[in-house]
C-alpha cells in the first residue's frame, strides 16, 4: 500500500464546526483553481452544530427554530450540500474528499462520486469487523440518501456531494463528503434534528432506531487510531479521471 502524499492530511483535525466547513470549502477551492489534483480531509467538531442547506433561512418559522436551538446549545451554520439539517458535534468525524474528473469521464457522474467515498469506506469497516457494512438508504434516518454507509440496514455515515468547474477548462472539480457519529447515543442527535423540524412546523419526523454510532459496532475502538487506514484506503483509490 502506497504512502500518502505529503499534500494530504494524515491526522485528524479537531476544529470548530465552522472552521471545518471553512476548511472543506479552501480544499475544493484549491481543486478548482488548478492548485491541486487531489485534496482529503478528516475533521472532528470541538464544537456543535446543526448545519443545514441554507434554503432552510427561508422558511417561515426558522427566525423561531434558531432561538430555540440555540437556547439548547446548538446553532445553526450552513452548508451548501443539499439534503435535511445534520448535527455536527465532537461525537462525529468527517471526512471530506476532493478530486479533479474529466468531463465524459467515467468519473463525472453522482453515483460514481458516491462509490468512490463509501466503496473504501465499507471496505475499511470490514476490516476492522464488520461484516455487514454496506451502501443504501436508511428509511427513516434524517438526510437519508441511496448512498449512505450502513451497518445491518442503519444509517451510520452520511454522505453528500457538489461538483464545481476547474477555473479555465471543461474539468470538474468533485468534492465528496461522509459524515460518520463515531460514539454518543444517536437518538440524541435525532432528537436535535426532530426539534428543528417541530419549530418549523414540518410533520416529519426521525428515527433513533434508523441511525449507528461505531462505538455500537464495535465498542472500545479508538477511532483516531484505525482513521489512518480508512484515509489511506480513499487515497489509494485516486484514479486518472
């Protein structure tokens, strides 16, 4: 297995939620600006958040929903991936792809772009045990999606995408984006997501039962320890695209 690159982040990251977002938007900058070919990226929050499509500012009741997130200590950020509110909080790791695709490619599609963040992370879970990792939705799970990274049929990595163009030709630039809860109790984190969604007064609601946490799976793991390899697997798979 070949070494990282000196260009790509080996260690995890503890940053603020903001500054995380901040650094996942300079990686793709650098992809789209020519700068880079190939940009990887693992954070964890050393703070909280509920980070949401910023589409959400515009309904009604979300002047109402902020207040009482935050009197519950979680402010809202935004992203500008789509899909529902996600928490972000120290109890979650993300890990943030970046790569340069030729339009034509093979490369230059969705679902291509998912496999290419959740193939070698369902292969990185079976290494470390878990024999029952795979792609899919999880009904019931907040920002559900066909691509999410499951154990036995439950939602434990969320993954999200957004494709740029490379300033001053055709190429697009693809980022890629996984957002595992590696310990807490992921009913907390629904309850966050379910209170957003009452403030606003929208009828949908989510499961705890539909979500994992990695320390569930595979209690005592020491994440930070195991996270090299997973990167290592995602830069191995970097291909002429």
């Amino acid at each position: 297995m070949t070494a990282l690159s000196p260009g790509l982040d080996r260690a995890l990251q503890r940053l603020s939620v903001e500054q995380g977002l901040a650094a996942e938007e300079a990686r793709l900058d650098a992809v789209c600006q020519g700068e880079s070919q190939f940009e990887l990226l693992a954070w964890q929050p050393l703070d909280r958040a509920l980070v949401m499509p910023r589409r959400h500012e515009r309904t009604e009741g979300f002047p109402a929903a902020r207040q009482v997130l935050r009197e519950r200590g979680w402010p809202i950020l935004f992203r500008a991936t789509g899909g529902t509110p996600v928490p972000q909080c120290p109890e979650v790791v993300n890990v943030t792809l970046v790569l340069r695709c030729r339009v034509g490619s093979s490369a230059a599609h969705l679902e291509w772009g998912y496999h290419r963040l959740g193939d070698p992370w369902c292969e990185w879970l079976a290494a470390l045990g878990v024999s029952d990792a795979d792609l899919g939705s999880a009904p019931g799970a907040y920002c559900d999606g066909r691509f999410n990274v499951r154990i036995c049929g439950r939602k434990l990595v969320g993954t999200a995408q957004r494709w740029r163009r490379v300033r001053g030709c055709r190429d697009m630039a693809l980022l890629v984006h996984g957002a595992m809860q590696v310990g807490g109790d992921p009913a907390e984190l629904v309850d966050i997501v379910n209170a957003f969604q009452e403030a606003i007064d929208d009828p949908q609601r989510f499961l705890p039962e539909s979500h994992v946490a990695l320390s569930q799976a595979l209690p005592g793991l020491d994440v930070e320890s195991v996270l090299p390899e997973l990167l290592q697997r995602l830069a191995d798979r970097e291909e002429a695209t």
